[in-house]
C-alpha cells in the first residue's frame, strides 16, 4: 500500500493567526489520526498553497494525497477553484495520486459543533442571569 498524506486545504488570510489556527488543525489531525504526513495549504493568503504542500508530501515519500476542504460548504472556490488546482497540481506531480473529500457541510459532527457553541452561549447566559 502506498504512503499516504493528508492536506488540510483552507482559503488563507491576510491574518496570520488565522493561518496558524488552520496549521494547528492539521497539527491536531495528524495526532489524532496517527498520521505522519499531514499539512495545511491555503488557496491565497497563507503558505504554502497546494502546489507547494502536495511536493512537500511527495518529497517525503507520499504516493497519495487526500486533499481535506476546511470549508463549511461547496462554494465558489471548490467547485471553480480547487478542480482547477487539482488538475494543475496532477500535471505537476503525475506520480502522486489526489483524492478531494466533500466539505464539512452534512458531515454529522457539525450539528455536534454547533450544540456545543449553543450550550456555551445558554451555560454562560444562565451563568450571568443568577
């Protein structure tokens, strides 16, 4: 079976922070996951974009890249933007195999997601109301 690496693939911002919050994600992916190759790449506004993450893996062996989108739907940029910087990124590497997963919208863990924001907001309110 060939090596695997996995790319958390997010729009980018002019705010760095932002970008190290998406890196940290990976970072977390890659611990909970077991994985050895994981990295973060932005469509603009942040490093590396996906042409550069996808030949950092492949330097270090990877075979086959799943691309994960850190985007809520399937916008504007996944449907015109990604498709495009895949076909250029199999151009590029015509070795490495790329798998593209939906974005996080359906994925159950959203509702998840969004009940824990609502409990906080309800816990703190409740919180300052006695």
């Amino acid at each position: 079976m060939s090596k695997a690496g996995y790319i958390v693939f997010a729009h980018g911002s002019s705010v760095e922070s932002a970008n190290e919050a998406v890196r940290a994600v990976a970072g977390e992916l890659a611990r909970a996951g077991g994985y050895d190759a994981v990295a973060a790449a932005f469509l603009e506004g942040g490093k590396p974009d996906l042409t550069a993450a996808v030949g950092e893996l492949a330097a270090r062996g990877v075979a086959r890249v799943v691309v994960i989108p850190y985007f809520l739907t399937l916008g504007l940029h996944l449907q015109r933007d990604l498709p495009r910087l895949i076909a250029e990124v199999r151009r590029i590497h015509p070795g490495v195999e790329i798998e593209v997963t939906p974005p996080l919208d359906g994925h159950p863990a959203m509702v998840e997601a969004l009940l824990g924001r609502a409990r906080e907001s309800s816990s703190a309110t409740a919180c300052k109301q006695n």
